[in-house]
C-alpha cells in the first residue's frame, strides 16, 4: 500500500487495512512566527504509527510561499464533516480531508487569530487578531453568523466537548468569557485571574479551566460554573526568566486525555513541567528538558505523546525525549498549531485539538 501511495504521489491520507484506524500528526507551518526554518510553509502531515514519519505536504494558498509566508495562527478540523481548518491573521481556509483540496478561504472583519470548531463541526468560533470581538461562522460555507464582543486582544479560543460553551480568552483581559453557543452572547466570565491570559485549556465536562497568565511561571485554576479563580500554582524549583517570544514564562498548557495529568510549558528553562491532576490543586511531579524554548504543547488522542511546540515527540509514560519531526528536506519543523486526526477507511474518523483538552465526559 505504502508503494501504491508514493507512486500516486500521496495524494490522500496512506491508510491501513479495511476497518482498521490510522493514526495522522497534522502540522501547520510556519507555526512559530513567520519563521519558515522550522519546516517552510503549508500543513505538514506524520504518520504517528510510524514512527511520525513525514507523510506529505498540503500546499495552503492563504499561507503564502517561503518568500512571502503567512504565519498560521491557528488549527481545527471536524472529523464529523471531513473539513480542516487554519487561520492567518489575514484568512481562514477550510480544506477537504478525502483529497487535500481548498474548499474556500475568506477574509473577516478585523482577521484572524486562533480559533475552535464545535463538536458537530457546523460552527467555528474565529477571534479578530487581538481585536474586539470573535466571529461566529458558519464552518461549511464560510459565512459569518454573529459577532461576540468580549472588549479587546481576541486571541484564544476553546469549544467545550458538550457543544455549549465557547471559552474566550482576550490578550489584555484577566478574565475568561464563556459564551452561550445557541444564542451566541457572552453568558459570563471566569477570574479574574492574577494577570492577562494566554494559553488555557479545560477538562471534558467544562468543569475547570487551567490558565496561563502574563508574568507567572505556572498557571491559575477557574471553576467555570461559578466564574471563580480557586487556585494559583506556581512551578518549584526553577526560576523565572527572559524569554525569546510571547513575553510570558508559561506559554502553553494542556491535559491529558485521561486528565490524570497536566503538563506545562517553561520557555526560559526549556522544560514541560508536570503536575498531578487527581489532586486539586494539582500538584508538580516531573519535568522533561527540551532543545528549545516551548510555546505550546498538546497531545496524541490516546495519550502515549506529548507535542510541544518545539519538534520533539515526548513519549508520555517515559517521560522522555524520544524523536522529532522533521519534513522531507529533513529540515526540523517545529509548530504552536498541530493536531492529531485518525483515518478509517480512509474517512476521517476522530479529531483531536490543538489546545490539549481534556476528554473525559461528552
């Protein structure tokens, strides 16, 4: 089949046996910056059942050339409709996931920043870049819906695994807004927590939401029904420092899929620090080193990988190092915008999230 493919010049997604399940690593780049050394421009594809070997690359229009790139802002996809999505701060483009195909790109109000597709795959929440309001699409056509005015510094956004609920998290504001996604308006806010928001994530029930902010090596805890912050970790034993980019030392975070465990990024040590998530609040039991300085992680569908943004693939139970990406020039690539999505019978089946949510509940 592998032969097949490459003769075929790997137009689709290599699969494996009828009613068998594989495995895809899908990487947009540039995805730190515009900086095209981390593995050129376009959506880059690993094959996680082997090795995250490099598959193929997915030619992005809105994404620009190495010359003249687009940096991505953000990734989804939908199993459910078979549709991939990123976003520049100039476009969305969406994407057939049977044959790599552009089905359309659009320009907004205000551009684009890191968005999250429901559930269903019908409705994206697409924030402004870092401007006042995010807007509500229609995730087939591409049409905007609404507009959700949370102020000001749109920028991070995260779907609720129940569908009822987007999170919305604003570069300039300590809280979170919690919107109402059938009326879509803001329903109300979490925090404030102790400085602006940056990366966040939540847990399968929408119970908890786990939040860096601006100046804190660690994270806040929100309890997201009553809007409250309850809790502020900070990481023991290493210092905070300078960083190359973001401004903030704790720049990504993510849960397990099991929740068991949440595991943070440490920019100026070059670490993913982890914590205990039985407990609460949750408590720190390790860190893994990296080669470079980490903005982002999330991880595999079933847990057995953690993706930081710098490249290297960190075997979870191990808690090691034990490969990187690289594309087919053998440049390393390196991206804040990945995400998993598996195959089956050449359909795709699961998705999996750029923000390491939880997914334990719906």
């Amino acid at each position: 089949m592998r032969t097949l493919a490459l003769a075929l010049g790997l137009l689709f997604p290599l699969v494996a046996a009828a009613g068998d399940t594989h495995h895809y690593l899908y990487v947009a780049t540039p995805g730190v910056r515009a900086d095209v050394q981390y593995g050129g421009v376009g959506v880059l594809i690993f094959d996680i059942d082997d090795g995250h070997k490099f598959v193929r690359r997915i030619a992005v229009p809105g994404l620009g050339d190495e010359k003249h790139p687009e940096a991505t802002k953000g990734i989804c996809d939908s199993a459910v409709t078979g549709r991939l999505y990123v976003s520049t701060p100039k476009s969305l483009s969406c994407l057939d996931l049977s044959n790599d195909k552009l089905v359309w790109q659009k320009s907004y109000e205000g551009g684009c920043d890191r968005m999250s597709i429901s559930p269903d795959g019908k409705t994206i929440y697409e924030p402004t870049f870092e401007g006042k309001f995010w807007h509500v699409i229609n995730a087939k056509s591409g049409e905007e819906i609404a507009k959700v005015d949370t102020g000001d510094g749109a920028h991070n956004t995260v779907f609720g695994r129940d569908g009822l609920h987007a999170y919305l998290a604003g570069l300039k504001s300590p809280v979170l807004g919690v919107a109402d996604v059938k009326t879509n308006t803001l329903d109300h806010t979490v925090g404030p927590f102790g400085g602006a928001i940056r990366p966040f994530t939540v847990d399968g029930k929408s119970k908890h939401c786990f939040v860096c902010v601006n100046d804190l090596l660690g994270f806040d805890v929100g309890d997201l029904a009553s809007g409250k912050k309850i809790h502020r970790v900070e990481v023991d034993g290493f210092s905070k420092g300078g960083v190359l980019r973001h401004g903030c030392p704790s720049h990504g975070i993510g849960l397990m899929p099991d929740e068991k465990e949440l595991w943070l990024t440490d920019a100026h040590n070059r670490r993913l620090h982890i914590f205990d998530n039985t407990v609460m609040p949750p408590k720190q039991v390790g860190s893994v080193e990296l080669r470079d300085e980490p903005g982002w992680v999330t991880f595999s569908i079933d847990g057995r990988f953690a993706y930081p943004s710098t490249g290297e693939i960190v075997d979870v139970k191990a808690r090691k190092v034990i490969g990187s990406l690289k594309d087919e020039a053998e440049r390393a690539v390196q991206s804040e915008k990945l995400l998993e999505l598996d195959f089956s019978d050449g359909k795709a089946s699961l998705s999996g999230d750029q923000f390491g949510i939880g997914r334990v509940g719906p």
